[in-house]
C-alpha cells in the first residue's frame, strides 16, 4: 500500500505543478524539445512499467490468447462458444496485428517484450490522446497552458496504471470518445457518427455516450434554418406588392421545410453509413456470433457494482445482486432511473445551451460520471473516459472546479484501480473496506463539485450582491405564548417519561462468597422447582449443584448452574426432586443479592435454615411475579447501569469502552434513589425532560416565530427515539444532550459580532460551547464527531469576520450597517486573536481536563496514576471498537436510519396467550415516521437553501446534521439506529426551518394550519405506538395489524 499512496502523492504533485503552471500568465515560445522530452519521458515509463508488470493475471491472460487466436483461426473462427471472449471485433483486429508480431519474432509468452507488446496499442493510443489534448489547447488560444495540460495527461498515475501496468485498453476506447466530442464542437455530426461507431466496435461501453451524440443532433436539427430573408423593395402598386409578399412567404414555408429535411438527411445517412461500415468490419467474425456477444457482454455481471467506488461502494454493496430490494424496488430499478435522470440532466444542459458547441466534452464527462456514480453493474474502470474529456472541457471553457474535478477523480481513480489490481481476493474480499468507503465517499464529493462546475458555466449566471458587514442578530425575548407553549409540552412529556419507568426498590444486602465456599439449603421435605435469582455486580457466576434426598445421606451431583446477567431477575429450573441442595461457586468470587425457591404451583418456598443466610432471604418480598423491565435491567443497561454501581462502591469496571461521564451522571441518581430500575434511569429521563424547554429555545432562537418553534418542540418531544432511549439507563442521552446544548450556544455565538458588542459578551456562550463539548467527548467519544461540526461553525464565522475587516480595509472612512469601517480595522486582530486564546482553552485545555477528571471514579488498573489509566483505557476502548466483529439481529447500517428500516428491540414479553395472540409487552427504539421520514426532504431543502441561496442557517443545520452522521458512513462495526439520536436534533430543526421558509409564500392561516395538523399527526402516532416505546401491555393482533407497518419492524415477541 506504501508504493499506491506514494505513486498517488506523485501525481498530486505532477497535478499541482501543472495547475500552478496554467495560472501563471506569462508570455513564452514552446519549445519543440519540451514537447518531445514530455511525450518521449512518458513514453519510457510506460513502457519500464509495461515491462515490469503482468498486470492483472485474467485479462493479460485473455489478450495474450486471444490474440495468438485470432492470428491462427482468423476471425472467423474467433467466436466459439468453447472459448471465453467478451471483447467486440474492434480490438479483435489490433489483437490479429500483435498475434501476427509475437508469431513473427516467436516472442516468448509473458516476457517483458511480450508484455510490452501486449500493452503497447493502449500506450500509444495514452500518447495520441495526449497530442489531441495538445493540439486542442493550441486550437483554442491557449497556447501557454497546453504542455502543463498534456503533462497532467502524460503522467497521470491512473492513465499510466490503466494502460501500462493492468494492461487495459481503455485509451483506445477513450480515444474513440475523444473524437467523438471534438468533432461534435466542431460540428462535424459525420465525422462524429464515425467516433462513436469505432468506439462501439472498441467496447460496448460506447453506447453510454449514445445520448452525447443524440445531443450533437438535436443541435443540428435545432440550429437556425435560414437567414431571415430581407423584405421586397416598396411597390405602389397595392395588389402587386399583395402577390409578392403571398409568394414570398409561401417559397419561405417551401424553403424551411426543404432545409429541416435536409438536415434530417444530413443526420440520417452518416449514421445508416456507419451502421453499414460497422456490419462489414463484422462480417468476418459472423454477424450472429458479435451479436450474441455483444447481448452477453451487456448482461454480464448483474450487481449492484463491480469493485467500483461509487455510490453503491458508498453503501458497501460491491458483489451484491442488482436483484436486491430496497424498499421493494430492486437495485437494477433504482439504477436503470438514475441513468434516466442522468441522461435528462445532460439532454436538458445540453438543450439549454444549444447555440454553443463547447459544451460537448463536459456534457459527456458529466455523463459517464453521473452513469459510474448511480448506475448499477459499474466496474472500477468505467470511470477512466471522464479523465481526457474533463481536460478537454477546461480547454473549451476554463474552470477551476472543472480542473478540481479532473485532479480529485485522477486520484480517486488510481486508488479504486490499484486496490483491485493489487489487493482485490474474491475470497476474503470485504465490501465495507475502509479503502473503498473513504474514495466512495471522496467520488461522490468531487461529483459535487462536478455539478457545481456545470451550475456556474452552464446555469443561469447571476447577478453578484455586493457584500454586507452583519451585525450581531438581537434576541427576541419570550413572551407568554412561548413560556406556556414551552412549559406545557415539558409537563405533558414529563408525565409520560416518568410514567412507569422503574421499580423504586430492589434487592440491596448482598452474600458474598470465595471460590469452593458452599451454600446448603434445606427445605424440609418440600420440592423446589424454580430458583429466581438476583445478582450483582459480576455476572455469568458458575456452581456446581448438588442434591441430597431424605432417605440418604448422600449427596448427589445434579451438574452445574451459571447464573447470568447482573441487577435482574432470572429463573433456573430445578429439575431434581431433592429437598436439600447445596451451591459450591466455582468462580474466584460472587455477590448474591437474593434468592428465591418457587414450588411447583409458583408459590415461594423458604429453607427451614433461612437464617444461616440472612442477606440471601431477607428481600424476598421485592421478587416479582414476572420478571420484567420493571423491575430488572435490559440490553446494555447490564453495562452502563452495572458500571454505575462499580463507580459508587470503587470497584473494577467490567464495561470500559466508553468515558465514564455518562455512567457517572447513571451513578448521581443511583445515589440518589438506590440501585434500583428507577434510580439508574432517572438521571436520562430528567435530561430527556430537559431537553424539551432546551430545544424549544433553540428553535426559538433559530427561526424566530412561537408557532414554528412550537412544533419543532413538540416534534422532538415525541419522537419515539426521544422517548425511549432517554428512558434507558445507557449514554446515548447524555452525549445527545450535550450536542443540543453545544450546539445551542455555537448558534448563538455564531449570532454575535464582536464588531458591535463587546468581545466578552461573544465569549459568554463561545465558552458554555466549550464545556458541553468537553463534557460531551467525556460521555462518548461520538462527542468528537460534533466538536468537527463546531470547528467548521466557529472557523466559518471567524472567516466572516475577517472578509468583513478585508471589505473594511479597502474602505476605511466608510461605514456598513451603521458601524465604522475603521471600528471594524482597528478590532479584528486583537478580538480575533483573543478569541483563538480563548478557544484553545476551553476546546482544547478544558475539555482535556474534563475528560482526565471524569476517570476520578474508574478504578480499573488501579495501581497506576489517574492520568496512566486514562491513557490505557483510550488503547483498550480504540481496540475493541477496531477490531469489533460482532453481529446482531436487530443491527442497522446509516443509510437504513433515516427511512427507519430496522427498529432495535430491546425488550419483550408474553403476559397472556390466547387464541388470537394475547398481551404482549415491548421496547423497540426507532423514529416517528413523521418526523424521520420528513427529515429527508427537509435536508435536500437545506442543501438547496444553502446551495442556491448561501443561507447560513441552512448552513449551519447541514453542519450540525453531517457532523453527527456523515462519520457513520465509515464505521464498518455493527451499527444500530440509536446512533442516529444525536441527529435527530437537527432533524427537527432543519423541518422547523423549512416551515418558515415556506411561510413566506402561503397565508398566515393556512401556515397555522398546516403546523397544526402536522404536529397532530406526529402526536397521534406518538399515541399509537405509545404501548411498545414504554412497554405498556398492548394485543398482539393490534401489533400485528396496525403497528408492523414492515416486516422488518419487530416489535414484540409473535
């Protein structure tokens, strides 16, 4: 891997110094030594690096045999069906030549001389395309950059990997496609039916340019028919001049239509003279044999992609059948209509900008680009013909976004190809390999930046507005309206967290026992059937068990028992009719918090020798009926909640692979209420409660109107995620609570200027920022994710803040906004630099003391200073996320998230069994549909806002959204949707913002409305589905019938 990433730094520099060379503008003769020296230098790596390589074993294989083939059976006996050959006649005739040569001098099979020869059509095609790059610049009047834009072509590692080291051919079908699109600027619509006819004969893959061409004739077709004809001389005479002018406009129809069925000729007959020249080149082959393998071409490898990074790389579905549904659309759907709006896309450009032919070799790079990306059955090369046609487009209209593209698509490029050439193993082959998610998600940035580049030089321009310094936005303070608003949806929604939520009591004395000590338990002649258990803090405790009947006095052994998870009530099955029994732990040690005999009946048996074991027996009033969430932990509530008790009684802690912050909050209310189902929840909850008046300021702040502010409260208060994961005693809340908050107060710094407010006023929620995010990254390292978010936030607006002081500059005795540019010049420098000061405390310095003080309670590696355990425990937490390998039934990737596809089921159990189902109680942690699902249209409304119309609090929503889930694309460990809780924060906000954005264009009461009936629709499905978000008994048919809206969606036990 060393030797890609050095030949890819390589061609970033070689990149580099041509950009630098095409801005430069001075004036110079080109050498013809200079031209000779670039052509014949890359001439020889290619061919060192031909001869060094085999490239990829299949396809030298395949050229090497088939060209001896061809040479020995001609052409028509090539195709056979006993022989593997899916290349069309076209290069099959280049093959003959290079079959012809090795039989001629009897090169030897796989010599570097037959390597070279091998691969030599495809250097010298790299070398033509290079002259044509060349030329083409000269052409066009830009002389001086044309050697740097033949250099960037020349020794660009990908065309040097592609043609020389794998041994491709796709310079002799790039060649073909270059013609193609300079004939077409050139409007020579014949010449460029030949281009795309010899590329078709070269690689099926010339059909996906069939739309470029078409667009090259809709232009011919549409170009101007005549030249307005001028009007006849003035006549006296009335009825004269009639005739003259009836005549005149009837040879005028006759002309038009003659000239539209001569440029339909003009159109049609290079392409039937192509067809034909194509059906002769074919005819030696057998026409029946290319036809058969050009169906069989087309139709081979049907997966959603072939090694590419691409979209479908992105989302780690490389060798995964196109047949797949998502969503009950199969992956060949969803492809073959991203080709559709591709093709569109390009045909609409194209239409719009029809009287200029410089367009064409940017439409078609757009075009392969835009069908790699989306399209299914890409393979890793596929992408190679955009790299020649997007130098041709800065050739026709320069562009730095157009030579950006080229740059980060040669590089993205040469690492997809060199990772399959060196590294691809069908049998251990990973899909989700950080390699192909990061240079999937680094092709899809630069297509960004490709539609970017068509927006600006092909979009309607317009009009730049000149720049405004902004003053620091006021805070319009609450009214009534909004504390009640905010404090009723807080009291409503606190009623339901609470409700239910735990057990205030449960077992608290505990027995201890070593390892070989023995409990004997007599029952006096009774039968125990069922021993409930409640244990802590260490799990997974093993006895043997032993049974002695009345009549003996023999002890018999009856195997081993385990008892499993900590602080929860569990039953084991006695299956031995004894009346004594005696547990000897085998562990190094246990802690019994109580136990309980049930008889047959269900009814609790008390040894007659209760009292040699008080702290075993003397809670049994607190066993339960049945053992529920209630009253015991469930899913990692067995880590977190138990990490909580080993921080309060200075023990070891058995989960340390998270900061302890958030276990620590978990301990506060357990010190508070005891260790009990309501005492290692409580602390969420409140947090859960406190984040609705938080939210509600938030929105308050950010969109400025009670009503909108309103729903996005409500929104969030009764998103079902809200609800369930902050009624859990795990550390999802507590990072999502400090996100909101950190977020909160960057929002409001990014509101304040310190051009019109004194600098410690814009410090006072710059430094609260900090603290969250200190406290934040102490609870979960996730809390990371949103300090990048922040970074962006706080540069951007420091950035603002100086593009302010360079507009000041260049008028000092101005003034903008009602502040003095000279105020302006004279407070950048030193409130800019106090602010940096003062951020490398409290983002850097704080949050690292934070961090450090929050392992005060971790007693792990005890021995060892507070900072040396801290240190060792990042090692520890990094090795278990790196290398986890886990699966898990009710796991989800990101992309499933936002559609929410797969809830996670935490909890469940029968209570009755009837004939149509019975009760059933559950927890399943998932989004309300209607916010979730209204999220996704709402972050496209976003990216437009901020695309379209530079709104920075689009902007800032974007951000804060991205930062939480962009970094989840590459997580290739087992995800699950409670991941996606810190985004949903924005989720709300960004619906809340497009609301307001559309209250501009509707009326106030319909706006009222609208916000009304939608909030009521999200909390009428808060109300359906209430029952398996809190574990309330609900019909098993009602689950089944109203509530299972996928089959995915497992909500309770069947």
């Amino acid at each position: 891997m060393l030797f890609i990433h050095l030949s890819a730094l390589s061609g970033i520099l070689v990149l580099t110094f041509c950009y630098w060379g095409m801005r430069r503008n001075r004036e110079y003769t080109i050498s013809k030594y200079l031209l000779f020296f670039l052509f014949f230098a890359s001439l020889g790596v290619r061919l060192l690096a031909a001869s060094l390589s085999k490239g990829f074993g299949s396809d030298t294989a395949c050229f090497a045999s088939w060209a001896d083939r061809i040479f020995q059976t001609g052409p028509g006996g090539f195709y056979s069906p006993d022989v593997f050959t899916d290349y069309p006649p076209g290069y099959m005739y280049v093959l003959w030549i290079v079959g012809a040569v090795r039989s001629l001098f009897r090169i030897e099979y796989y010599s570097a001389a037959h390597l070279i020869l091998l691969k030599l059509p495809a250097i010298l095609c790299d070398m033509v395309c290079g002259l044509l790059i060349f030329r083409e610049a000269v052409h066009r009047g830009r002389k001086q950059q044309a050697p740097f834009l033949c250099a960037a072509w020349l020794f660009n590692p990908a065309v040097i990997l592609n043609s020389s080291v794998w041994g491709q051919v796709d310079s002799c079908f790039s060649l073909a496609v270059i013609f193609l699109c300079l004939c077409l600027v050139r409007r020579k619509l014949p010449s460029a039916c030949v281009a795309f006819g010899t590329g078709l004969l070269i690689k099926p893959q010339m059909l996906l340019f069939a739309p470029l061409l078409a667009a090259g004739i809709f232009d011919e077709l549409l170009s101007p028919s005549v030249r307005k004809i001028s009007s006849p001389l003035p006549c006296t005479d009335n009825g004269k001049h009639f005739a003259e002018k009836e005549h005149f406009a009837d040879s005028k129809k006759l002309s038009l239509c003659g000239t539209v069925v001569l440029k339909m000729m003009r159109c049609l007959l290079p392409g039937l003279a192509v067809i034909v020249g194509m059906v002769l080149f074919c005819l030696p082959f057998g026409l029946e044999n290319v036809w058969k393998q050009y169906f069989s071409t087309v139709g081979s490898y049907p997966y959603a992609a072939v090694n590419a990074c691409n979209f479908w790389g992105f989302l780690g579905l490389n060798w995964v059948s196109q047949d797949t549904v998502f969503l009950g659309i199969p992956y060949r759907i969803l492809g073959g209509a991203a080709i559709a709006a591709v093709i569109a896309l390009v045909l609409l450009i194209s239409l719009k900008n029809r009287r200029t032919s410089e367009k064409y070799p940017f439409l078609g790079a757009l075009l392969i680009v835009g069908i790699f990306m989306f399209s299914v059955r890409m393979h890793e090369r596929y992408l190679y013909s955009a790299l020649p046609l997007l130098l041709l487009a800065w050739i026709q209209k320069p562009s730095q976004l157009t030579f950006f593209s080229y740059c980060g698509f040669s590089v993205l490029h040469f690492y997809n190809t060199a990772y399959v050439l060196f590294f691809y193993d069908p049998a251990n082959y990973d899909r989700k390999a950080p390699v192909i998610l990061l240079v999937s998600a680094g092709m899809l940035v630069c297509t960004g930046v490709l539609c970017a580049a068509a927006r600006t030089f092909y979009g309607t321009p317009k009009r730049p507005q000149p720049f405004q310094v902004k003053t620091s936005r006021k805070r319009i303070p609450l009214n009534r309206a909004d504390i009640f608003v905010m404090f009723t949806v807080t009291l409503i929604y606190g009623g339901f967290a609470l409700y239910d939520l735990g057990d205030r009591k449960a077992p608290g004395t505990a027995l201890d026992l070593t390892q070989n000590q023995s409990l004997t338990l007599d029952f006096g002649g009774e039968v125990p059937a069922v021993l409930s258990y409640y244990i802590a803090p260490w799990h997974d405790r093993t006895f043997s068990l032993e049974g002695q009947w009345e009549s003996s006095g023999q002890w018999t052994s009856l195997g081993e028992i385990t008892l499993q998870n900590v602080f929860s009530w569990q039953d084991i099955l006695l299956e031995a009719d004894v009346s004594r029994l005696r547990f000897t732990l085998t562990e190094s040690q246990a802690s019994l918090l109580e136990f309980t005999f049930l008889d047959e009946q269900g009814e609790i048996l008390v040894p007659v020798n209760a009292s040699d074991y008080p702290a075993l027996f003397d809670e049994a009033s607190l066993h339960p009926a049945e053992s529920s969430f209630r009253n015991s932990m469930y899913f990692d509530e067995i880590y977190h909640g138990r990490t909580a008790y080993e921080f309060l009684h200075g023990l070891t802690s058995y989960e340390n692979t998270h900061p302890p912050m958030g276990k620590i909050l978990i301990a506060l209310g357990v010190a508070l209420f005891g260790m009990n189902p309501f005492g290692w929840r409580i602390a969420g909850a409140l947090l859960g409660i406190v984040m609705v008046p938080v939210i509600y300021l938030f929105a308050r702040r950010l969109l400025k109107d009670t009503l909108p502010a309103a729903l996005v409260c409500v929104l969030f208060a009764f998103d079902f995620m809200h609800f369930t994961q902050t009624r859990i005693a795990t550390i999802d809340v507590y990072i999502t609570f400090f996100v909101l908050l950190m977020y909160y107060f960057m929002y409001n710094y990014a509101c304040l200027s310190f051009y019109d407010i004194p600098l410690k006023k814009t410090l006072l929620p710059l430094g609260a920022c900090g603290i969250c995010m200190g406290l934040g990254i102490a609870s979960k390292w996730t809390g990371v994710y949103a300090g990048c978010g922040l970074a962006i936030i706080f540069f951007s607006s420091l950035y603002r803040r100086y593009r302010e002081y360079f507009h000041a500059k260049k008028n000092p005795d101005s003034s903008s906004n009602g502040i003095s540019h000279r105020q302006i010049i004279d407070r950048f420098l030193p409130c800019a630099g106090n602010t940096i000061l003062f951020c490398l405390v409290f983002f850097v310095l704080l949050p690292a003391v934070i961090y450090l003080l929050s392992y005060l309670p971790f007693q792990d590696y005890a021995e060892r200073g507070l900072l040396a355990r801290m240190l060792h425990n990042q090692t520890t937490m990094f090795g278990y996320h790196s290398n986890l390998e886990s699966v898990h039934p009710y796991s989800s990737v990101w992309y499933e998230w936002p559609i929410i596809r797969r809830p996670i089921w935490y909890y469940s159990r029968i209570v009755s069994q009837t004939a149509n189902g019975g009760l059933r109680e559950g927890i399943s942690a998932f989004g309300n549909p209607a916010v979730w699902w209204a999220g996704i249209p709402a972050f496209f409304h976003m990216l437009y806002l901020w695309a379209k119309k530079k709104d920075t609090t689009a902007a800032f929503l974007v951000t804060g959204y991205l930062a939480q889930y962009l970094p989840w694309f590459f997580v290739t460990r087992v995800t699950f949707i409670y991941h996606y809780f810190p985004s949903v924060v924005f989720v709300v906000l960004m619906i809340g913002y497009s609301f307001i954005q559309w209250k501009k264009k509707v009326p106030g009461p319909a706006f009222s409305v609208a916000i009304i009936l939608y909030g009521g629709v999200a909390l009428a499905l808060f109300g359906l589905f209430y029952p398996v978000l809190a574990g309330q008994p609900v019909e098993a048919a009602f689950v089944a019938d109203c509530l299972r809206w996928f089959k995915s969606w497992v909500l309770t036990a069947s």
